[in-house]
C-alpha cells in the first residue's frame, strides 16, 4: 500500500471541525446580538452599548478550543505517522520481505505536533478580534440606510453579514504571501503536516528495512505540478539528479538491473512533488520485480475534478449564508441556491464518474 498527502485529509478535517465548530458559534453570536430590536429607532445605540456581551463571549470561547484543538493535532499526526508506517508495512509484507525494527523513533512526531500546535496561536487571537469588527462594520453599514426605513436596514445588516459568512473569520497569509481564511488555514496546517508524517514514517520503515527506492503512482487527472514524476523512480537517500544505477535483482540471485533513478525524494519534494492534498503515492519499488505505474486511459481530467471542487464550494458557501440569514427570506433563497449546487454536482459525479465527497459539501469543511 502506497502513502500519499491525501490520506492525512481525514485527519485534518477532524481538526479543521473543532475551529470550524467555534466559528458557527461566533457567526451565531453575531446573528443573535444583533437581530433584536431592529425595527425600533435606537437599535444602533443599544446594540453598540451591546458590544461588551461578544466581548466576553467571544473570550469564553478560546480556552475549550485551544484544549480541544491541541489535543486533536497531537492525535492527528501520531495517526499520520501510525498510516504512513502501516502502509509500508504492507507493502513489504506483499513481498514477503521483513519488515525490520519493531518501533520506529516516534520523535519526528512530537516535533511535528508542536509545531502544528504553534501554527493555531495566531488563530485565536483573530476569533478575539475579528468578530467585534464585524459586529461594529453590521451596525454601521445598517445605520446607513436608517432614514428609509427597516428594510433597508435590515438588508444593509444582512449584506453585511453575508460578507462575513462568506469569508470566514480571515487575515491569515502563508509563507507563499497567500491569504487564507481561518478554516483553509487550519486545515492546509494539519494536512501539511500529517501528510509530512504520513510520509516520514512510509520513508522511515522502508529504510529501515534497507530499501532505497520508491516508485511514483500515475493516478492520471493530476496536478501539473507532479505530473513530470509520475511512473518515475525515486531515491530515498542518496544523491539528487537523474543517474542510472546499476543494483542486485530483488529476486533473482547474483542478478542485477539497471534502474533509471529520476532523483531523490526529497528534490522532487521541493520542487513541489506531493504538496498538500496530493493523490499521488509512492510506494516500495524493488529493482527487477515491481513494474512502473502509468496512467488510466479513462482518468478524470484535471479540469472535471476542478469543477466538482468548485460546485462544492458553492454549496459550503450558500450553507454558511443560511446560517447567518436575518430572516425567513434570505434563508430560504440560501436554501434554494444549496439544492441548485447539489443537483449540479449530481450531474457532474454521474456523467464523470467521479465519486462525490459528502464531507467536503459539509459546512465544517475549509472554504
Ligand atoms: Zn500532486
């Protein structure tokens, strides 16, 4: 069995969920404080003089999050690191080879998990901030419109809101200079980091048990970024470069082979091989015996799976506005719009064949 970054996406959803759970609460703390009163004349003032009750709830909120989400991080990369071991196991058991030291050192884990850990403070200082920006920018925008009446307060405070529900708690920018709101920010941090456990450990029991190489799937509708390696042959240590190897035949005694190696791991890694949320794998490759994957003729194009990505955040989109909807109106136009998406991606998953992912059209996914 190979390993690859996607099989961490589990696990980061399950951390990504504890963050994206105290954001609904924030987005429904927004929506309560601000709803009452707001046909009456003072409903400015009183809701500005209300300010001091998100305050403090918003401050309630950290100390059960920081606990939960530590402990989840720390249980999602020793995860990583126990499916990444695993599935190199496997693959040598398939080849009746032995699988060498019991325990591999779980130290690279606690490493990981800490520096995940560390990646989440600037998190919560935005859930302090943030919120009360957006309750004071709802007051104000509605205030705005308050000569014409209700409604148009009423819909100036929904257009706002809606602007939040739709970004998410944001401010939040990668080392690459991109921004990112606070559920795709925890989310790329988990997988990034269990999937670099995943393959930590894949690498560290292959090693272990004295291979050198590994072989690249072909899963076919790939990113183009890993495209120029798939079906290639990787080293796991040793140098970079493509060089032709001459080594012992797996299985035939006193027999050796040539094996074209494309470089090592780690340069194929750098130069952006099997970034977050990856499908390819690598797996044992035994010099003679394994044959190199190429792609199904029928694979799923890039540009299908794209568009399912995109349906998707249609649907993730339109929930989180049924969520902060001021009034039976706006909740049932979010409604429709999130059968409309739904139905599209019917469509999409039956003529392509490709499998919908309930758990990505889930409001607790990362937008
Ligand atoms: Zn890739």
């Amino acid at each position: 069995m190979a390993v690859s970054p996607d099989d961490a996406e589990h696990l980061a959803a399950d951390v990504a969920a504890e963050f994206g759970a105290t954001e609904r609460t924030v987005m429904g703390l927004l929506r309560d404080l601000l709803t009452p009163g707001m046909s009456r004349p003072g409903w400015a003032r009183a809701r500005t003089a209300a300010g001091g009750l998100l305050r403090r709830a918003l401050r309630r909120l950290i100390p059960g999050l920081r606990q939960r989400a530590t402990a989840a991080a720390e249980q999602a990369v020793t995860q990583a690191y126990r499916i990444g071991d695993r599935a190199a196991r496997m693959e040598l058991e398939q080849h009746q080879l032995p699988a060498g030291p019991d325990d591999l050192t779980v130290t690279p884990t606690q490493r990981l998990a800490r520096a995940l850990v560390e990646d989440f403070e600037p998190v919560y200082a935005r859930i302090l901030r943030q919120p009360e920006d957006v309750y004071r920018e709802v007051i104000a925008r509605a205030s705005e419109g308050v000569l014409e009446g209700q409604i148009t307060r009423q819909r100036a405070a929904q257009r706002a809101l809606d602007d939040f529900a739709d970004r998410g708690i944001t401010g939040f920018v990668d080392s690459r200079g991109r921004a990112w709101n606070l559920h795709s920010y925890v989310e790329m941090a988990v997988r990034t980091v269990c999937g670099r456990a995943a393959i930590q450990a894949h690498t560290d029991r292959l090693t272990a048990a004295g291979h050198t190489l590994v072989s690249v799937s072909a899963p076919g509708g790939s990113c183009p970024l890993c495209t120029p390696w798939e079906g290639k042959i990787l080293a796991l240590t040793g140098p970079a470069g493509k060089h032709d190897m001459r080594l012992p035949h797996a299985s035939a005694p006193g027999r050796t082979v040539t094996v074209r190696v494309s470089g090592s791991l780690m340069e194929a890694r750098a130069a952006g091989f099997q970034h977050p949320n990856c499908r390819h794998s690598v797996s044992l490759y035994l010099p003679g015996v394994s044959v190199l994957p190429t792609a199904p003729p029928d694979a799923q194009s890039y540009d299908s799976v794209q568009e399912q990505r995109r349906l998707e955040r249609q649907v993730r989109r339109w929930k989180r506005r049924e969520q902060t909807a001021l009034d039976d109106e706006a909740r049932t136009a979010a409604r429709r719009r999130i059968r409309g998406y739904q139905a599209d991606l019917r469509q999409l998953t039956r003529e392509t064949g490709q499998r919908r992912k309930p758990q990505r059209e889930q409001i607790t996914y990362a937008h």
